[in-house]
C-alpha cells in the first residue's frame, strides 16, 4: 500500500511541485488549502493536522503516513524523493541489526576461545585431542533456518547457564591483579591496528566492482590505508609500542617456529576450505535447482556430517597415537580433489554426484581443529591460551579473507555477464536476481534468457572452488614440512 501511494504521489509530481500541500493529505484536504506557498507555520499545522487524522486512523493509510510525506519534501524541497518512503520505511531497524550483529559476533569469536582454553584447562593430556576436536565439530554444525541459529543460543544457554555458573572451575590465572589491572595489560593500540587493517581490507574486497569501480578512489583508498595500518602494525608489535613485550597482541616469538607458523598456515587455510562451501553451496541449491531454504540445509548434511565426524576421528586418534602430520597431508589431499571435482560440475550433475564430492571436500575436518591440539602440546602450559588465541586469529581470518572474496568472484563475474546479456535492466534487479531474491522477475523473462542467466551463474558459482583448491594445495604443500613426531599425551 505504501509503495502504490507513493507511485501515485510520484505521476502526479507535476501537480504536486505547484502545490506542495497536495502530499501527505487526500485531495478534498488539499482543495482547502490556499495555493500559495508553504510556510513552516502551515507546514506544522500540516504535520500536526496529519498525525491527528493518523491516531483517529487505525490502518496505514496514506493520511496515516502523511506527516512522513510532508517532512520529506520540507527536508529535501522535492517532491521526487518521495520514492525514498519505498527504500527507507523498512530501515529503521538497520542500525539496531548491524549493532547487534557485531555485538554477536564479539561474542561468539570470545566463546569459542573461552570454551577452547576451559576445555584445555579441565581435561587431561590424554583427554584435550578428543574434547577440542568435538568442540569444533559442534561449532561448526549449524544447518537449522537462520532465525533458529538465533533461537537455539538462548535455548541452550538458558538449560546450561546453572553449569557455566556452578559446575565449570573458576581459574584466575592473574588473581594478584584487579579489573583494571587486567585491562591495562591488553594491547589497545594493536588491537585497534589489527581491526582497523582488516576492515579495510574486507571492505575493499567487499565493494570493489559492485559498489566503486576496481580503479576508483574509494577503492585505492581502502587498499592503501589498510596497507599502511599492516605495515604499522608490524612495527608496533616488533617493538611493543604502547605495550610489553609479553602483552603484545601478536605473539612474536612464535615467528621462530617453524611448526607453529606452519600450523598457523594450516589454519588459516582450513578457515578457507571450512566456510566457503558452508556458505555457498546451499546458495548453489537454491538458485541452480531451486531448492527451498529448508532444502538447501538438507543436502549442506552430507558436507557438515562427515566433517563433523572426522573432527571427532582426529582428536580421538591424536589422544590414542598422537601422530599429526599425516592428517595434515592425507585430508589435504582429499579435500583438494574433492574441491576440483566441484570444479567441474554443471547444471545437469546428478545430486548424488554432487554428494560424493562435497564428502571429499568435508576431509577438511581432519585438521580443521587439529592445530589447536598440536599447539598446545607444543608450548609452555602458561602459553596455551596465547597460542589458542593465535591460532583463531588464523582461523576466523581465513575464514573472513575467503568469504570476502569468494562473494565478490561470484556476484562480480555473475553480475557482468547478467547486465551484458540484460543491458537496460538495472543492478539492483541483477543482484536480485543473482542471490534469489528476485525469481519474479526472472519467471517473467524468456525461456531461452532464463537458461542463458542459470548457464552464467554457474559458470560464476564454478569459479568459487578455486578457492579451496588453492587452500587445500597450499596445506597439502606446507604439510610436507611438518615433524613427523607425535605429541606426548602421557
């Protein structure tokens, strides 16, 4: 209703700019009014006037949405921005949802390093390979519908809540120091460098040919800004400006490693082969075979099964033989061919094929979490929540670098082709249309332009697992290097 209002409000813009006291109000109001210009004295009688027959008017009718209309053209002094009322009515929520999503995910990056350093903390040498490798697998299960991955958090933690609180050990590994204390000890300044880098970083990657030209200032800006805050924080960290050297962020000294820098490598790339495929192929389903939302999740199980499971196979055997470099090198292996044969399907490819592959790529589970467990055994006790974090920082930073730029591969290569094949349509309909939200639209095109978008989507969607091929290979390659010694478990 709001948008056929403001349609009308819009043909009939001619009218309206000679009597601006048209908007907001029906026509028999506006016939009352004298037609000369709007003071604010009538402007506010206006308003007062309209949010009157609003409260009188239980239904959203355009008198109800009167006093919006009237604000507008008295803000922007044109009657065209009325259209604005069918883009930004629904905004309102928008700063809410990007705050709470940020809160969300500071939460959630925090849990997983609590619930990682509680479970190495509380279990034995012999008991941390299974309980660390089941706490990932756990983590990384989530194929219910979006609102239920929200849901299910207040669920869980509302039964759990009398065990976080009474049954988990309180450890104060700094009880001689206070709140404060401990917060002086954080490094502020490169935390602010390191968030600051790569958000600029992702951004450019993000907007760069669908927001802003690859060439364009903006993006430029992005690169070189975030460029210049690595470079700064390299320098801040090598000689702890602003902190010591046993609280900077980045743990230096583990640069010496050569074990620990390669299983930093490792994780990383698992965050890459983990997320990528979590979060496209159910787009893959949904667009390609038009499965529904609940379906997508569905055939994401084979996938997220296996994973799962080798998860739990990994840190059972790594507690038993304690043998690592293997995994690394066999499930690397299998996740790079299961990844290439991704890489040649099509349209006409059998579902049950598809299956088959997404199991070789879920090989990934075998050392997605097995990093973690090496490390730990591989540093000093008092080191284990440095390393734990060190090693998310690689994981949830594959995972970010991979997503921003598998998206922008997909709907930049996809886009292009769409708008060359539909070159009077607009990108908003072409984007639409690329992430399945604009199927009326595309029900309304021809049958031979139907199959030629679907053809170029896919071609878009094949060029995505480049991605975890070259993560997989870059595993595979740096898995050679690994000891082939087992971790102490004794």
């Amino acid at each position: 209703m709001v948008f056929s209002s403001v349609l009308s409000a819009e043909d009939s813009s001619a009218r309206t700019s000679e009597n601006p006291q048209l908007v907001g109000g029906s026509a028999t109001e506006a016939e009352r009014v004298p037609e000369r210009e709007i003071s604010s004295t009538n402007i506010n009688a206006t308003v007062a006037r309209d949010r009157d027959a609003a409260a009188e008017n239980s239904t959203r009718t355009m008198n109800g949405l009167s006093w919006i209309l009237t604000a507008i053209v008295e803000e922007f002094d044109e009657v065209g921005k009325l259209t604005w009322v069918s883009v930004a009515f629904m905004l309102g929520a928008a700063g809410t949802n990007l705050m709470c999503r940020a809160i969300c995910g500071l939460g959630g990056i925090g849990m997983y390093i609590g619930v990682m350093t509680v479970m190495s903390e509380n279990t034995s040498k012999t008991e941390r390979p299974v309980y660390l490798g089941l706490i990932g697998g756990a983590f990384a299960d989530n194929s219910a519908t979006w609102r239920w991955g929200f849901y299910i958090n207040l669920c869980i933690g509302g039964i759990f809540a009398p065990v976080y609180v009474f049954l988990i050990p309180n450890s104060k590994p700094r009880s001689n120091l206070g709140l404060l204390g401990r917060w002086r000890h954080i490094d502020w300044l490169g935390a602010l460098l390191l968030l600051g880098a790569i958000a600029r970083l992702l951004m450019a990657i993000a907007f760069g040919g669908l927001l802003f030209p690859w060439n364009s200032g903006s993006i430029i800006g992005l690169f070189v800004t975030g460029g210049i805050l690595f470079i700064a924080l390299a320098i801040q960290q090598s000689y702890a400006l602003g902190t010591t050297e046993e609280h900077r962020l980045i743990p230096i000294e583990y640069l010496q490693s050569k074990e620990i820098v390669i299983l930093f490598i490792e994780t990383a790339c698992a965050g890459a082969a983990v997320f990528l495929p979590i979060y496209f192929i159910p787009i893959f389903f949904e667009i390609i075979h038009g499965e529904s939302a609940l379906g997508t999740g569905l055939k994401l199980l084979p996938f997220i099964l296996v994973m799962v499971t080798m998860n739990f196979v990994n840190g059972f055997t790594l507690s038993k033989w304690g043998y690592y470099m293997h995994w690394y090198f066999g499930c690397s292996a299998l996740q790079v061919i299961g990844s290439a044969l991704l890489f040649t399907i099509g349209r006409d490819t059998s579902v049950s094929a598809i299956y088959g592959y997404t199991v070789l790529m879920a090989f990934v589970g075998g050392w997605s979490q097995a990093s973690f467990t090496v490390a730990q055994f591989l540093v000093a006790p008092k080191d284990i929540l440095i390393v734990t974090g060190f090693l998310t920082c690689a994981q949830s930073g594959g995972a970010a670098l991979s997503l921003g730029i598998g998206d922008t591969v997909f709907l930049n290569t996809a886009q292009s082709g769409i708008m060359t094949l539909l070159p009077n349509r607009s990108s908003s309909e072409i984007q639409g249309l690329i992430s399945g939200l604009g199927n009326s639209f595309f029900e309304t095109l021809d049958a031979n332009i139907q199959n030629a978008i679907l053809n170029i989507i896919m071609s878009s969607f094949k060029k995505l697992f480049v991605l975890p091929i070259a993560a997989g290979a870059v595993a595979l390659a740096f898995s050679v290097f690994l000891k082939r010694q087992k971790i102490d478990v004794s």
